[in-house]
C-alpha cells in the first residue's frame, strides 16, 4: 500500500477494459487530508480511501472510465464547530477525449480526461474527494451547542467588500 505514486496510460486501461482496486490513505493525499483532519485526532495514515477504476471502450469506439471511491473522512460541523463523520461514495464517469476537440460535449453525466500516459490516479481521487466535500456541513443529528464565531475573526466576507466595485 506504498507504492504510490500511480500513474494510468489511460486509453491503454480503456482498450483492454482494465480494472484497478486498491486503497490510498489520507497520507497519500496532503491536500485532503488538510481539509478533512483538522478536527481530527485520527492518524491520516489510518483513514482509507477505497477506489475502483475501470475502463470500456464502447461501440462507438469512445474510451471510457468509471471510478467509485469509497471513505470515511471527519470534517467540522459548521453550526456546533465539532468533529463530525463524513462518509462519501462517489461514482464518476469519464469520456477520454481532448477536450478542445469539438466534437464532444462536457454532459452533466460524463466528465472529459484528457488522453494520458500518465494520468495521476491518486491526484486524480484527491480532487474528486475535495470537489465533493461539502463547503458548510452541518450535523443532521446530534449537533452540539451552536458556537458563535468570537468578534476577532475576520468576517471571510469583509475582504471581498473591497473587491466588489460599484
Ligand atoms: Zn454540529
């Protein structure tokens, strides 16, 4: 389980229809594990992240990619400031195909990856995670007291005012 980095020729993966499981750790993605661990005493090293990558090619000849990604992360809940568990499972679908070309549409189902000998799979899995990460999770159940923000934290709004001109 350490032998990251894990690079995919991926229309190679798509013509022989490949499939690829394993499992990175939230060591494995610093960017994420940023996000995910700040309220977290869990060793990152202990938090699994579990994907599946599969390739097609259609009949149309179009190369495809499906991955799932399975993990239990810890975010903070915004209304209590308390850790809170987050469990993902995420299914994407990707079209390989240069994504200047004209002839292929970005749908809302399918997402383009460009051609690549080297497509980074693990960056590739933190992205997606970090996309779909909620901005402002709230506890659905058991949330604590509310915490007000104390007046020495600057409004992360107040620095956009200046930006806006009239
Ligand atoms: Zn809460």
């Amino acid at each position: 389980m350490s032998t990251h980095p894990l690079f995919i020729d991926n229309i190679a993966f798509a013509k022989k229809n490949e499939r690829l499981t394993g499992s990175l750790t939230l060591a494995n993605c610093p960017r994420l594990s940023e996000l995910a661990q700040a309220n977290s005493s869990k060793n990152p090293a202990e938090v699994v992240i579990d994907y599946v990558l599969e390739g097609k090619t259609d009949s149309v000849g179009q190369h495809l990619l499906y991955l799932s990604l399975t993990t239990n992360l810890t975010t903070t809940c915004q209304r209590c400031l308390s850790p809170m568990p987050l469990k993902l499972k995420l299914n994407y679908n990707y079209m390989i195909a240069d994504i200047d070309a004209d002839d292929v549409e970005d749908s809302d189902d399918v997402d383009l990856q460009e051609p690549s000998q080297t497509m980074d799979l693990i960056a590739l899995i933190e992205d997606e995670i970090i996309m779909a990460m909620p901005i402002a999770p709230i506890h659905e159940e058991d949330c604590g007291e509310i915490v007000t923000q104390s007046g020495e934290k600057p409004n992360p709004f107040a620095a956009l005012k200046g930006l806006i001109k009239p």
